[in-house]
C-alpha cells in the first residue's frame, strides 16, 4: 500500500513551478505530485517528463476531478487565481495560491472565505520572508533587540527587470497590475511579517509606467516574450510605485518598487526601532545597529546559507501544518489579506492622487 499522504495536483506549467513547487512538495515524506494542468499540452508534458509526474492534463477541473488532488497549486496568470483557487478549495483541496492572490481585495476575501467554509487551508506564495536574513531580524525583533519599530523601508528595485512585452505580466486586465502586483506584494509581506502585520490607516501612493509603454526596461523573466512592435499596446500597468503607508499606532512603512528605473537594482528592508535597528538586504546580509554605552555600533549578522532557497521553508512548513503541526510557520489568510488590502488602497491612492483612509 502506498505511503502517500498529500497529492499534489499543479495547475501552471511555468518555470517556477518547474524550478521550485514539484522539486519542493518531492522531496517531502508522503507526498506525491501526480499531475499537471496546462491549456499548454506540450508545456505540461515536457515538464511532467522532466520532474517524473505522472498524469497530464489540459483541463484542470478534469484533473481536480479524475485525480483528486488534496493539495493545489495555482500559479497561473493571476486573472485565473481566484475561480482557479475558489474551485480547487470546493473539490476539497487545501491550496498554495500563487501570489498575488487575486486582482482585488474583494476576490481575495472571497477566496479566503471558500477556504473557511470547506475548511481547507489556503496560503499563499510570498516566500521571500523566509530568507535567512528576513527570519534573524524576525528573532531579533521577538527578542525585542528593535524595541518599539516606528518605521520601516522596503525596496525591491530592478534597474531593468520588465518581465516580457505582451505576456499577461504587462497587461492590466490580466494581471491586475505592474510591478505593485509582482514584486510588491513580496515587499509588502517582508515588511509587514517584520513590523507584526500592523493595522493600516492611511496610504498614499504613486505609480509610474515610465519604461514600458516606451519599449524600455525589459528584463525577462516570463515567458511568451513577444518582440516589442507597438510596447503602449502591449503595456499598461506600473513600472514604479512608490507609497507611504501610516498605521494605527502612528508607525510608517515607505514602500518603493521599480520594474525599471536609472537607477541600482536593490532589494532591502530596513526597520527603524526605539532601542535599534536593523538593514536586510538580499546581497549584504542583515545587519544590525545600536548604542553601545554611547557609540554607535554596527552588527553584521553571520548568517545560514539558506540551502533551497526561499520556496522551501514555504513548502515544507505549509506541509508540516498540514500534518497538523499548528506552529509550523506558514502564510496566513489573515497576513496574506491584509497584504492585498494596503495593494489596493495603493492603487486606489495612485489612480485618484490622493490619499485612501481604510477603516
Ligand atoms: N512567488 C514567486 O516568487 C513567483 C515567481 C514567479 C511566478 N509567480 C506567480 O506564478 C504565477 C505564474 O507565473 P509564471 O511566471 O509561471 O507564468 P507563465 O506565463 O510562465 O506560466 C503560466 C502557465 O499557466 C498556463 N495557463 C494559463 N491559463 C491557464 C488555464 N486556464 N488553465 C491551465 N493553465 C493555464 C499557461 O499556459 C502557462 O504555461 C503568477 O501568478 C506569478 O505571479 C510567483
């Protein structure tokens, strides 16, 4: 008799899925992938062949219903997130929904509401938060190394970093959005795993498409790079967006992300606290810094080396929990929601110019 716990069914073949979700949940006791859903039949198969899982389909309710999956991922174009997740959570599938979790906050509430009641466990893919460094400010701050964290910076800049021209990553009715929607919400989930997911007030934001409907910035990481014959037309989201969020007890977050800027690429958070504080950077490491009787002192933080990356911690701890080890760390609903609530005050904030109260 077989030993197999959890049944993996992927919906999206994309490299991501291929480099991180099979290679994850395959290396875990008692858990199987058995098969892939892909419009993209030969995307499917050709990965299925390459990572050893055994069924392929075009239909991903045909594989929910012939397989029976009881885990799901869902990383295909975002417009897809929420019927995709909604769908597999009703055939009794707990879910790893990719980020972001749905276009609006309305369809994330929305998923996560399918999830309570067929009492499946959803969680989602904001993985950077288990990098080495994010994980030792995490204990400092528990350790109260920071004491009180009044603000906070997070910067995920790419100097060209454009996904391709004409694949749904550049096009708003498909994405939802630019580099808010892609590396936003990772730097969002950063700084508020760091900060204790304060409750936000207010958010003003400003977007920018100041590459891409030019042609420019394209750096390449999705797939269906079309040559750029007309990029206004295949380009209408947010290449920049900067926003300062205020939170109920008076703390700030300056959130600042570029798809494409003249400027370095870098990728950091920075806490500011009462008693210290501390830089996360995702070249330099985590470093500290407080008063020694007086003096200014910076700490460098030696840290592990984070074999497996970011996406394993986020796999193995969503299947510990489902094993019901209820402190193992995963991605809440709640975290996640909130999240995607402060994304879409940003936006709203960026289309009117003015600042949204939340209440
Ligand atoms: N957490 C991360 O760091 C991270 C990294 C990369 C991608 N992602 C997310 O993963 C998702 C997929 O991104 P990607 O780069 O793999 O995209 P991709 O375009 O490379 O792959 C998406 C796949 O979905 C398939 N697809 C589209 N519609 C479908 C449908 N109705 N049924 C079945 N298959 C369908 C496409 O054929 C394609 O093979 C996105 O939501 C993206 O934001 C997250």
């Amino acid at each position: 008799m077989s030993d197999t716990k959890w049944r993996v069914g992927v919906i999206g073949a994309g490299f991501i899925v291929n480099y991180a979700h099979i290679p994850e949940f395959q290396r875990l006791d008692g858990v199987e992938v058995v098969a892939i859903a892909d419009l993209n039949r030969a995307r499917a198969e050709e990965l299925a062949a390459a990572r050893g899982v055994p069924h392929v389909y075009e239909d991903y309710e045909k594989m929910l219903a012939e397989q029976q999956p009881n885990i799901v991922v869902v990383a295909t174009p975002n417009i897809f997130h929420q019927p995709m997740a909604k769908t597999a959570l009703e055939s009794g599938a707990n879910v790893l929904l990719e980020k972001p979790m749905a276009l609006t906050y309305a369809d994330a509430v929305d998923i996560v509401e399918t999830a309570k009641a067929n009492d499946r466990v959803l969680t989602v893919g904001t993985h950077y938060r288990y990098a080495p460094g994010s994980l030792a400010a995490r204990h400092q701050a528990d350790e109260g190394f920071f004491g009180h964290i009044y603000a906070a910076r997070a910067v995920m800049h790419r100097r060209t970093g454009i996904p391709g021209f004409g694949s749904w990553f550049t096009r708003k009715e498909l994405s939802g959005g630019g580099v808010l929607l892609d590396l936003g919400v990772h730097a969002l989930d950063c700084a508020l795993f760091l900060m204790d997911f304060p409750d936000p007030v207010t958010v003003s934001a400003s977007s920018f498409s100041a590459f891409g409907p030019r042609g420019l910035g394209l750096g390449g990481w999705g797939s269906d790079i079309n040559k750029v014959t007309d990029a206004a037309k295949q380009f209408n989201v947010d290449d920049l967006t900067w926003a300062t969020i205020r939170f109920a007890d008076d703390r700030v977050l300056q959130f600042q992300v570029a798809w494409a800027s003249h400027g370095a690429d870098q990728i950091f958070t920075e806490l500011y606290g009462t008693e210290g504080g501390a830089r996360i950077d995702a070249d330099e490491g985590l470093k500290l810094y407080e008063d020694l009787n007086g003096a200014p002192v910076d700490i460098a933080v030696p840290l592990p080396n984070g074999d497996g990356g970011t996406y394993r911690p986020l796999i193995s701890n969503f299947v510990d929990y489902l094993n019901g080890d209820a402190s193992a760390h995963i991605i809440t609903t709640d975290q996640a929601l909130l999240s995607v609530k402060i994304v879409d005050a940003i936006q709203r904030s960026a289309e009117t110019g003015r600042e949204v109260v939340l209440g």
